[in-house]
C-alpha cells in the first residue's frame, strides 16, 4: 500500500484491520512493543521473521498504518514488474516488503533491493522493515553487501500461537467487529477448522456477513453450521 498521492505504478491496499491494536500478541508482546517504539527518525532495517500465519504481514501493515509517508509491497505481487521494481520508493520514510524469501538467489531483486537500501536507508535515514518465513541465515542471497546490510538492525522471531491464544485471539478480533464469539461457538472452530490464524480470520469474514445478514451479532455454533453449508456467504 502506497499512502502518499505520488505517482507509482504499485497501490496495494492496506487491510483496514491490520493494526496493531488488533494484533494479539500473546507471546510476541515484546516484540510489538519493540516495533511501536522504534526509533523512526534514526532510519534503518528491522527484519521480522516466523512462521506462516504468525502475523508477519500484519505487522508491516500496522507499521505502515501509523507512519503518513509508508509503502507495503508484497514481494509477490512486485516481482513481475522488471529489474526496477523498487525505484522510486526512497521518497518514502518507511517502505516494507513482505515475504523476501519468495524470490531466493534472484539477482535482479537483490540489486534492486541494494538500490533500494542505499537510497532509503544510507542516504535519507528512512526505514527498510523486511519479512520472511525463513530465518536470515538461510536466504540464499548472492550479494553479500546486501545481507550485511539486511541484518545491520534489529531481527525478530514470531512465534505461533498456542490453541488457548488463538481463541483468544478471534474473540478479539470478532469483538473490535462488534460481534460476540462464545467459548462454545470459538471450541466448535478450533475443532473442526483450519486452526492457523489466517484461516480462523477468513472464517470470521464469512462469519460477519452471515450475521449481518440474519440481523444476529452473536455468533453461536448454529449460525456457523448455516454460514458454512450455504455457499452464497
């Protein structure tokens, strides 16, 4: 997502949620802590790593939401875009690729990527905040000014949520949506769906617009038996 009105070929939209008040942070407290505090003004590279549906991509987005001059770029949807995809983007204070590793030992991306850095970070003391599924040590990454300046800053791991956290963690959620999830309706979920967070969200996505469309914001285990038999939700 591209919050100036600067004319770049990218605009990728911000999901509304992704904040950091909605993140449950549950054992990576500290590790929002650390990111809301950062040091803006000083520049630099955070790079923030973990496993699938830990909230990578959620962070960035909650990093871009709080600074005006910000840009999102998933690395799936840039990496068509030829050997300048990333030009331009040092106008910006803080620009964040999400998921680097899906282009390993891509020599157009990392020079790209080294530009990138040298403009934003070297010579207008921006922030460059990266993520990847793998850890740093393992990216295969042909220039190696470029991995040293990678991990010249701060690197964070973000760990799984437990089950017990990941109920709390759609409770929230459905509650910021003005819903309620009872324990029974949020068990029921966690036993018969998918339990990794990015699956439960896209659930209660479902979830919200059935209610909406029975007039009920208390979501009980018959309405998600509904939702999910009827394919028009």
């Amino acid at each position: 997502m591209i919050r100036s009105q600067s004319q770049l070929p990218l605009a990728i939209k911000l999901r509304d949620q992704a904040v950091f008040a909605s993140y449950y942070a549950g054992p990576n407290a500290e590790i929002v802590d650390q990111l809301q505090h950062y040091p803006m003004a000083g520049g630099g590279v955070i790079w923030l790593w973990g496993d699938s549906a830990t909230g990578k991509s959620h962070l960035l987005q909650a990093m871009c939401a709080e600074i005006a001059q910000s840009a999102y770029l998933p690395v799936a949807q840039i990496e068509s875009t030829g050997p300048d995809m990333l030009r331009g983007f040092d106008r910006f204070q803080l620009v964040c690729l999400d998921d680097i590793d899906l282009m390993p030992g891509n020599r157009a991306f990392e020079r790209s990527l080294f530009g990138l850095f040298q403009e934003l970070v070297t010579e207008r003391s921006g922030t460059l905040m990266v993520s990847s599924t793998r850890a740093p040590r393992e990216l295969t990454v042909h220039l190696a000014d470029l991995k040293s300046r990678l991990l010249s800053g701060p690197v964070y791991r973000l760990v799984r949520l437990s089950e017990h956290e990941r109920l709390q963690a759609i409770k929230q959620r459905a509650q910021r949506r003005g819903l309620e999830l009872t324990d029974e309706t949020g068990e029921f979920l966690l036993r018969h769906f998918k339990r990794d967070m990015r699956s439960l969200c896209d659930l209660l996505d479902k979830l919200d617009t059935a209610a909406l469309v029975q007039q009920q914001r208390r979501l009980t285990v018959p309405l998600l038996k509904s939702a999910i038999a009827d394919p028009d939700h």
